[in-house]
C-alpha cells in the first residue's frame, strides 16, 4: 500500500512539475548544440596549443557529426524498449565524461578519442529529448514544449559561437569542454526528479534488430562521410588530402555505393522483419501516416537550408569584416534573440491556428531575411546592417523549427514515439550534412575562383602571387588579416574578401532555394491541430 502512496505521489510530483522537466530536456539540447559550435570557434586557439595537423582537426570536428548521425536510429529504438530517460542519462554521464577526456587532451589523438565518445553520448541524447517530450506533454501544451525545444537549438547555434570567443579569450579552449560538466549535473538532477520515465509497453518488447542496427550505422555513416569529407577528398577524382584510391577514384563515390547498398538492404530486412512480426529498428508503418511522412521530407529539406548557412557567416564576420571570435558571437546574438522570442509567441499563435501553418509563417520569415542577407552583405558592411535580418532568420527558425517536430510527431503513437523521433532527428541531421556540403563547397570555391579572377592579371605578372592566393584558401580566409596588415598585399586580401563575400551571398540564395522547396514540400502536410 505504502509503495502505492509513493508511486502515486511521484507520478504527481512529475506532472506537477513537468515544466521544470521541460528545462532540463531543453538544457541536455543546448548541451549537444552548443558544444558542437563552440569547437568550431576554437579550432585555431587548439592548433596552437597542441600543434595538430589539418587532417587531426578536420576528424576532431567531423568524428562527432559521423557517429552522432550514424546511431540516432539505433539509440531511439533502443530507448522505446529500456527506456527514454534511462538513455538520455547514460548519454548525458557520457557526454560529460568525454567532455572531461577532451578538456584534459594533451594531443590530437585523445581530443579525437574524446570527441568519439561525445559524437555517442549526444546521439543518446537528441532522439530522447523529443521522446520524453512527445510522451509527457499533450495538445496545445506539446506545441509549447515543443516549441521551446526547437527554439534551444537555433539559439544555441547561435550563442554557441558567443560563449566559446569568450572562454577563448577570457580562459582557455578546454573550458569550451570543462563547462559542459556542471551543465550535465543540472540535466541529470533535473531528469531524475521532474522527468517522469516512459517505454513501450512490456509486452510489446521483442528481440533487438541487431542486422537492422548494422545495416542503419553503415548505412546512415557512409552517407555522412561521403558528404562531410567530399570537399576534401574529391567528390570524383581523388585529391590529395584522399587517405586511399581507387585507379585515380576517390573514396567518397564508394562511401556513397556504400550508403545506398545498406541503407536498401536496411529497408528489405525491417520490411521483412515488420512482416513476420518481429522487432525492429524502423517500423515502416510510420511512414503510412501522411504527416510523419511528408514531415521529414520537409524536414530534411528545411535543415539543408537553415543549418548549412552557419557554416559561412561566422567565418565571414571574423575574416572579411575583422571581427574576433568573441565578437562574431555578438554578431550572430540577434538570432538567438529573435529564436527565444519565437518560442514566448507560439503559444498564442498555435490558439488561433494550426501548428503546420506556423511552420509556413517561420519558413517565410526564413527565406524573407536569409535572401535580405544576400542581397545586402557587402565587403565593407556592419554588424548593425546584419542584426535585424538575423532576428527576423532567428523568428523564423523559433516557429518553423519547433513546430514542424510537433506536426511530425503529432499522430505517432506514444510508445513509438523513440523510433519517430530518432527518425525525424535522422532526417534533420542528413539535411544539415547535404546542406554543410553544398553550401560548403559552394563558399569555398566561390572564395577560391573568385580570388584567383581578380587577381588573375597580377599573377601573370607576378607568379608568386599565387601561393598568397592558395593560403587564401587552404585557411578557409583566416590569412586575410594578415595579408592586410602588409601594404604590399593588402590588394590581395580586398580581393579575397570581395570573393568571401560573393561566397556567403552564394549560400545564402542557395539556402533561399532549399527553404522555398521546403515551404513548397510543408504544402502536403494536412492542418490539424496540434
């Protein structure tokens, strides 16, 4: 009786708190987020202290988008049958001891190892987060937790960059690490007393799909690999940054091979599997629900324009208008604000229509300020003529973000919720990955041919211009400051920033044109309330 009492009084204080559990599902979110921009802007501050190669920063950034996508899948699934919080607190123990393994890193190699272990702790977390959220949350008061979910994650993308130029600055690179160890404290006491747990029902647990979880890691691993690392190792022919090849071939055409192999074997066997009754990694019943469906559709799409655009403008800020790392954080702040003023709207918003129509509004707000941008950037601009174009994105990204999840989850039952989510987060991450590698590329080649053309009649002249323009390149525009300072080649650094320029404005129309199919694909969505 005593141990009903109890049962039944924590199950209230769950519900009674449920919106204190809601801060704590946000928090493991800003986590994931914020540290995987944070590395970004202090990858110089790294290379100087530990003296590692290209190729060792290249796999400190990458290793942890490649695991992380490659094992959503399997890590939803896995929290449907043991349970969602139980996983989020493992990914999150994890999270934090691989923050520690980074933040003590004394070579490339641990701060690899380390950021491995991250890159598996997050892919624990994401796929959960909406879980929990989807099994704790119900009507309208699911679109507002939702809301604030997805208003955590443009903020976070952008204060990311801000907290980190400070920690540089002010401390040291290992605090963008170390600071991640009293957050994880928060989120695990603030799951352990205000998440209530969720799973699917007992008898519904069957064997783990151990072929289907292979076939997905492969799969979904390949793809990423292919698409991340395309621009350096060749997208065809093999370049010399390529680790192997294949009669002159590069690996990223076989990565691709590859993903498609598995990723088709993958579906025959959950196909196979679904019919004979037995445990799966997908249940592609899920995709006979027409919101489900045509919401990861566009929520991919949608990712491929808001996420790859991050890429350009921070680097932008720092090497074409000078700023530090710190105040290129500030610059992008605006869209953390116009995000977190998003998600205070939606509740209103969602009273008087349907959550699907708030994801149009958003994707308008998106491609109105993001085309803003494009047409205004200039060589010479300010952070000011930048700020309200990202608030607006930052509106934008607060309502369409959020409640496309909600439209996406809405009709996906409860106790399926793991496998849903996992997806929905799967597909977002394959469009941040196509949406880093188009935009990537289309940035900097922009910046290399465009360089190349402008001083292409002094090279003639002087031929040894040419190893300036090839830094130019090779540092991703961080050897501009330096070629400015020198009056002998400060005309190579305007032409190089004018080239910077014409790249981000590049990606912007280019994340324009992905945010339109994706209003356009958000068009077969049928309203219903949230």
């Amino acid at each position: 009786m005593s141990q009903r009492v109890a049962s039944a009084s924590t199950a209230d204080r769950f519900v009674r708190y449920r919106w204190w559990g809601l801060l704590a599902i946000s928090l493991g979110v800003a986590l994931i987020i914020m540290d995987s921009t944070i590395v970004s802007v202090a990858v110089p501050a790294i290379v100087d202290e530990l003296g590692i190669s290209s190729t060792e920063i290249q796999w400190v950034q990458e290793i942890y988008t490649l695991l992380f996508a490659a094992l959503l899948l399997t890590w939803g699934r896995m929290a449907d049958r043991v349970g969602r919080r139980r996983i989020m607190l493992i990914g999150i123990v994890l999270f934090v001891v691989a923050s520690v393994v980074c933040a003590l890193a004394g070579s490339g190699a641990v701060l690899i190892f380390g950021r491995a272990l991250q890159g598996l702790g997050g892919s624990m977390i994401l796929p959960t987060t909406l879980a929990l959220l989807n099994a704790n949350f119900r009507g309208r008061e699911r679109g507002i937790a939702f809301a604030v979910w997805g208003s955590t994650i443009g903020g976070m993308a952008a204060i990311g960059p801000l907290a980190g130029g400070w920690l540089i600055e002010h401390a040291s690179w290992r605090w963008a690490f170390g600071i991640n160890v009293p957050v994880g404290i928060l989120i695990v006491a603030g799951l352990l007393l205000f998440v209530a747990e969720s799973r699917e029902a007992r008898g519904a647990v069957q064997r783990l799909d151990l072929i289907g979880a292979l076939l997905s890691i492969v799969g979904f691993g390949a793809l990423v690999f292919g698409l991340i690392e395309g621009r350096s190792y060749g997208w065809w022919a093999a370049e010399d940054a390529a680790p192997f090849t294949v009669g002159g071939l590069s690996p990223i055409p076989l990565a691709f091979v590859l993903a498609v192999d598995a990723l088709a074997a993958f579906v025959l066997v959950e196909r196979a599997r679904s019919r004979a009754g037995r445990g799966v990694i997908l249940d592609l019943s899920l995709f006979r629900i027409r919101s489900f469906a045509n919401g990861n559709v566009t929520a991919l799409i949608v990712s491929f324009g808001e996420f790859g655009l991050i890429l350009s403008l921070p680097l932008w800020f720092q090497n074409v208008l000078g700023f530090t790392a710190f105040e290129a954080g500030l610059a992008l702040l605006p869209l953390a604000i116009g995000s977190f003023v998003a998600s205070g709207a939606v509740a209103a918003l969602t009273k008087r229509m349907p959550p699907v129509v708030v994801v149009r509004i958003g994707l308008v707000l998106e491609i109105v300020a993001i085309a803003a941008l494009a047409l205004l950037i200039r060589p010479d601009s300010t952070g000011w003529l930048t700020s309200p174009a990202l608030f607006v994105y930052g509106l934008g990204v607060g309502l369409a973000t959020a409640q496309l999840t909600s439209v996406v989850l809405a009709d996906v039952p409860v106790e399926r919720s793991g496998q849903g989510s996992a997806t929905q987060s799967t597909a977002r991450q394959m469009g941040s990955a196509l949406g880093i590698a188009v935009l990537g590329t289309a940035f900097f080649s922009t910046l290399a041919s465009g360089t190349a053309d402008r001083l292409a009649a002094a090279v003639a002249e002087q031929p040894a211009l040419q190893g300036l323009i090839d830094s130019v390149t090779a540092s991703s525009g961080g050897s501009i400051a330096s070629l400015a300072d020198d009056p002998r080649t400060a005309f190579v650094a305007d032409a190089a920033r004018a080239a910077m320029t014409d790249g981000t404005a590049l990606a912007a129309w280019i994340a324009v044109g992905a945010l339109v199919l994706g209003l356009l694909s958000s068009l077969r969505i049928k309203p219903a309330a949230g």
